[in-house]
C-alpha cells in the first residue's frame, strides 16, 4: 500500500514578543530551521504553503507565499497561503497533503507565521474577534474571552468542574512549556498562585470566571514542516511520521445559534473523520495537542476528540492523567497557553510538537510510549475545526 | 482511466461598484447563482473553498469559509480560505481540484470574491501595493501602474509595440464586455477616443506610457464554481468542463531582481506545466481568459502563455485574431480590463467565462469551436502565476 504523506523534518523560531522581527523574518527562520535540520536545500523543494492569518492587517503583506518563496531562494515552484483563523496552520498542512496524495512531488515545505505584538492588547483582541459572527456576535463585543467565559460556565455546570480543574491545566501547560525552548511563558505558577489569598492579584478575573491565566497569551512566532509522499520520506529522515489521518468540519459560526451552546460539534466532527480515515482509535493516542486557547478548551477538547468520555476531561485531568508522564499527555509543548498562541503558527507548530514527540526527541518533557499522535486546533470559538493523525508506522 | 476533476456549474453577481454590498452578501450571491444553476442544495455540499485576498483590511473578517458555509446553511463539512493577491482565484480551485484528486468527495464549492470599492482609489491601490516587494518595491513607491509601465516601455521598445496596440486591447476588450451581462464597464471606446484630439481628456495619462484605459477598473464582485470529481460529474450536469491540467510557478518577488525584467517566467513556466499536465498543446486552445490587469500584459502573457510567439501577440491583436470571432480569442469576457477585477473573484471569473464559453452558453459573446479553454491567473507583478487548461472530452 502507498504510504500516507510525511513529515521528514520541523522548525520552530522562539515563541513570544519578537521586537525587531517582522512576519517575513519569522517565516524564513522557521522555514530555515526545517530545512536545515534535514539538510535539505531551498532549491529541491516542490512547493511552499504558508499558514498566516493576519499579515494584511498586522504586516502590509499580501501572498505571503510569494515573498517567502523568493526571500529563501526557491522560485519556480507553486506557493500558496492558506487562512483559516487559529486553524490556518492545519489547512495549509492539509492542502499540502493533498498536493501529495494527488501525486504531487515533495519535498513541500508548510510554514506558518504570525507577528501578533503590534499593537496594544485591546486592538489585537479586536483584531482576533474578527473571526466571530460578523452581526450576531462582532458589533455586540463578544470577544474570545467573553466567549469563552460563557461556554466555561456552561460547561462547569454541567459537568461540575470548578475552578480549580481551569488551574489545573493552566499550571500543568506552565509546567510543561518550561521544559520547551520555544515556549513563550516560562514562568512557573502554583495552584497557590492561581487560587490563594494573593490570587486577584496575580490572577486577575477577564471574564468572569475565567482570569488572567486562563487565556493563552499574545505571541508572535512561526513553526515549519517539511512533508514528503511516504514512499520517498525515509530517503529524507529515519523516522517519518506519517499523516494517517485528517478531518475537518464546520458548525455554526455564531454560538448562540447552535443546539448545544457547550458543545463542539466541529470538533467531535473532525476527530471522529479523522479517526476514520486512519484506522486509528482514540484509545491508541498516546500524545495529543489541543487547541487550549482557553483552558476550558483543554477540557471540552479532550472529550470531544474522544479521547475522554463526556463530563470526565476534568476528572482525568485530576488524577494527573494528562500530564507528561500520565495515561494520555495533552500539550506537553505547553500547548496554546504557555507555548503561545500566534494565529497562523499554532497549526503547524502542533504538528512539530508531536514530530518530536513521536520520535523521541523532545528532551525534558518526552512523553513515553506513544505510537499515534493527534492535533486539533480550532477556528473561530469552535466554528472549523481540523484534526490530524499521525504515527510512525 | 479515472477522468479529472469536473466543474459542473457557474455563476456570478454583477462586477462593479456593489453599493451596499459587503463581502459576505457577494460570496453568498455567488455561492447561491452555481448552486441554483445545477439544482444542488447547500446541504449536499461536501466541501468549500474561498478566494479572498483584502478580506481582514476591508471587511474585518477571518476565515470567510466559515462564515459563508454557516450563511448558506452548509454546516459540517471542511471550509477553507486561500490567499494569493490577485491569483487567489485559481488558487482555490486548485486546493479544490486537489481534493478531488486525492480522492475527496464532490460536490466541492470554489468562490471567489471581494469588497473594494471601501475606500478612494488612492488608497486601494495603496492597498493593492502590497503585493509588491516589502523592501525594494512598496516604499519607493512602486505601485502596480508604476509597475506595469516600466514593463510596457520595455516591452514596446524591444518589440516594436506601439500606443495603439494597447489601445487595440482597450478596445477590443470593451466591445467584449457589452456582451456580457456581468461586466464592469459597459462603456464603448473608439481608437479615436482613445488616441484622437481629445484623448488627453477622456485617456489621460497615468504612468507613462500607461494611460486610463489601460487599467482594469477597482470592482466589487463575486463568481462561483461547483466541481466534483470527473466520474460522477455526469448526474450533475450534461456537459461537464474538466480541468485537465493546472500549472503553478513564482518569480522573483521585485521586478528589479529578476533576469528579464520584461520577461514573465512565472507565467511561462506555469502555462508549460498545465500544458504537460494536461496533454493539451497550445495550439489546441480555443479561448483564452487572460490576466490583463493591464492592457499591455494581455498581450505579454498572450506570448508566455505560447499563444504566440515572442514579439508576435501584437501582431495578432493587429490581425484580429484574438477577437470572438477571431482565431484564438482573448478575453472574450471583456477580461480584467472591463469586465473588472475584483481581487480574489477573477481567477475564478475565468473559470466561469471558459465553463460557458466551452459550453456553448455565452449568448452574444459565443466563440466558436473551441474544444479546450485556458486561463491565466497573475499574483503580483508576476511574481506567482497559476494556469489551467479546460475541456470538454
């Protein structure tokens, strides 16, 4: 049988407040750092899709692509960009996954890219709401925090997650980005922190109940990888890792319109696809990296990925099972909330995480055993969702 | 053998100055023209792919996929949005066309659209600019009229084409549109108006030798395509357009770097790969949709696209060959030049003109004979080009 495309090599710039480095700048560090770590040189590649969400507003550039195919020297080869909100960084890896399982040739470079920090807070949390409903939802200042709030206390009713369990995962993916050269937060916090007598201090309330350490932060940065079809791969690479899987769907794009304001349909859509078109079961994930934008998205995700039943993300997540050295690790890298979040990045910067993972090369917070790994990282608040499956096979 | 992905319907809204129309309203209307044309409900819809390129500066919106699939009542299935400056439209068909090739599932819908009558000129082409060169382009100045002349001075120079070539285009190109209910400019011109005594009135110039007639227009508008792979293809519509060949390339960024400044080798190498891809020699096409953002560049691209031979497309034009009636008409839509060229729709917008044109459904604008269709879609100023060849087999 054809083998699935794969991944034969990942790049990361620093995540963070890049001063002095501007979007085509991150976008060829990454991209770079892909290629050289497998030795491959600009001039053999087939193809570039870069994931970007914000480059008209934020940096003046259109076609990205382009500027980038041109600035490493690898003209003559098509090069696209893909936005699709927070999720770009999956569907510029899905068309050029596509490009290969049509019979295209690799190596295809995928580089996702954001410089986030140019302006102040309000302005990029207003430049973010524009992936909320443009009538319903935008005008009425429903942000990503003030969404996000909502669907937390929904959902904590429902299930009876506390506080608490929001720490947890805030502490956790702080915990774990300190062991990550590239994560943005490198600031360890105790539940202490998050929960004491000093916690309106150092844990502010955003949007009630969520607080300073609930939302991911502000970051800009850029992460890479180099795909090939999977038959000529291990001429690149030792140990490929294959793209067993993908899924994507949408729903609503207003929460307020859909049956269940708590749920995530696009999510449960998109792993339950990609589940199906890898033969994989979630049972068989043994590292995931979840879109934890905010979170109670940790939660939410893991249970509608499957990898936890309803209402029990919380309780796993109690018993330390989602920690680097439990049952089923979730954002070792730090996920969203420590390693950052720069929109058109995050996609693909999941996609290196679990490369490194799943071939043993994550040094200090290696996560051990797993044979499959998944990605979900969301658009909107839940509104496009693309999975991914991958395994070294 | 399998047959290649299908497009089964078109349609289009109106190209001009959409006056209370937002991007939104236009990619709907779009969307709702194909979908209407071929009896498909949204709800059947396996796939979307959006072509935007201003999207977040002049409509404050991400991911527009999302967007449109919940506003045409198309939830559940993957929704993306690419970018590639003026190429974007062929680039989503392309993303498209690969999903289908890999063997995704149709029907898939291709829109494209832009808002950008959103501000004075001045500041659109400001806008626009920034496909240019970051560094060595934008700041100076190098706006794509600027752009598009020093390429004509070259070109006329060093082929003998002289002002009233252009002009030939202008022309031509506005007695196309008159037939073609969706153009922009319904505006018959004369070689007199364009060249006569008063022609420094009605065709002042705007970068010299550039003068008004030879830029196509700022225009609002919309245009859709449904495909689905090219077996099925047949219970959607009775004569299915196949895309048999897509070709994409880049170029150096700034004009200023490259080899042949007058040259387009971008748009060369991506009209030779279609044509490889397809099996379809040049001399097979029968009408051609053509990148003229520029009068000059229909003929340019005419040669680099092997329609003719170098120094020879003007002759051609002189000749009324790629008149209608001619032997390999160009344009026949009125092409960027009148029938508009609202960014992320055109590329798409040739699609459509060579789906009815193969067909056999462009009414007063009808060429005759053609068995197979090409269209050229430009990013920047040559720096990305992607071409695809159409037919009927």
């Amino acid at each position: 049988m054809t083998k699935r495309p794969a991944i034969v090599s990942a790049g990361m710039t620093q995540f963070g407040n890049l001063q002095g480095k501007q979007l085509l700048d991150i976008l060829i560090e990454a991209s770079t750092k892909a290629l050289e770590a497998a030795k491959i040189s600009p001039s053999e590649l087939r193809g570039i899709y870069v994931s970007n969400a914000l480059g008209e507003v934020t940096s003046k550039i259109l076609s990205s692509s382009t500027a980038l195919a041109d600035a490493i020297g690898a003209k003559g080869l098509p090069a696209e960009r893909v936005e699709n909100g927070p999720a770009s960084g999956s569907a510029a890896i899905r068309y050029a996954a596509f490009d290969l399982l049509r019979g295209g040739r690799g190596p295809i470079l995928v580089v996702g890219g954001e410089k986030m920090r140019v302006a102040e807070t309000e302005a990029i949390t207003d430049l973010i709401s524009m992936i909320s409903h443009p009538t319903a939802e935008y005008p009425s200042g429903a942000t990503m925090p003030a969404l996000a709030a909502m669907f937390a206390r929904l959902r904590m009713e429902r299930y009876g997650i506390k506080y608490e369990h929001l720490a947890m995962v805030a502490v956790k993916n702080h915990q774990n980005a300190l062991k990550n050269p590239y994560a943005h937060l490198k600031k360890p916090i105790t539940m202490d922190d998050l929960l004491g007598k000093d916690s309106n201090r150092i844990n502010p309330v955003v949007a009630e109940p969520l607080r300073l350490y609930d939302a991911s932060p502000i970051s800009d940065g850029g992460a890479a990888v180099i795909l090939t079809d999977g038959d000529s791969a291990a001429s690149y690479a030792e140990k490929p890792v294959e793209i067993l899987g993908i899924g994507e769907s949408t729903d609503y794009l207003a929460v307020q319109d859909r049956e269940d304001p708590a749920a995530l349909k696009a999510v449960r859509d998109a792993a339950d696809m990609a589940y199906r078109d890898s033969g994989v079961s979630p049972s068989e994930i043994g590292v995931a990296e979840l879109h934890d934008a905010f979170t109670i998205l940790e939660i939410a995700i893991s249970e509608e990925a499957g990898l936890f039943k309803p209402g029990e993300g919380h309780l796993a997540l109690e018993r330390g099972e989602t920690q680097i050295a439990g049952r089923i690790p979730i954002n070792p890298s730090g996920g969203l909330k420590a390693r950052g979040h720069p929109l058109g990045a995050t996609g693909v910067a999941q996609a290196v995480e679990v490369f490194w993972q799943l071939r043993g090369e994550a040094y200090g917070r290696q996560v051990k055993g797993a044979r499959y790994g998944l990605t979900l990282n969301m658009g909107g608040f839940g509104s496009n969702a693309i999975a991914m499956v991958f395994g070294i096979v």
